[in-house]
C-alpha cells in the first residue's frame, strides 16, 4: 500500500478549459474569494483588485484575483 503526500494548492497549476470564465461578475469574484459581495465591491473600488469595463459592465479578469491572491501571501511572508 502506498501512501500520497497531502494535495497542496499550487497557484501556479489552475487548470483552464474553454469553459471557464476568463471575465467574472464582481459577485461570482466575490464567491471565489470566499468573500462577502460588499467587500468585493470595495476591493475593486480601492484598486486592490483590478476589474475592466466590457462596454457598461465591470468584470473582474481571473488573472487579476490570482494577483491580489499572490500579493496577500507575499504581504504574509514578509
């Protein structure tokens, strides 16, 4: 019987398909998160997470989550 190491989270290795989002609502960012939609909202209000506008909607890009994700990390680190 053979053993694994525990799975670990690897920023690095999401896994795209053609069907994931690359643009997400401010809300389905906040579900991402694990975060409520009001602190989303002033995340994206401060600048902490970037969003564009498509036309007059604001979407959250999905790189830009990892970022904020990678920058709460570095900012733990040090």
């Amino acid at each position: 019987m053979t053993t694994t190491a525990p799975d670990r989270v690897r920023l690095d290795s999401h896994e795209e398909t053609a069907d994931t989002p690359l643009l997400l609502t401010v809300e389905e960012a906040a579900r991402r998160l694990r975060i409520g939609r009001t602190r989303m909202y002033d995340l994206v209000r401060s600048g902490a997470v970037r969003a564009v506008y498509v036309g007059r909607l604001r979407r959250v890009p999905t790189e830009c989550l990892q970022e904020y994700v990678t920058r709460l990390i570095t900012q733990g680190e040090g």
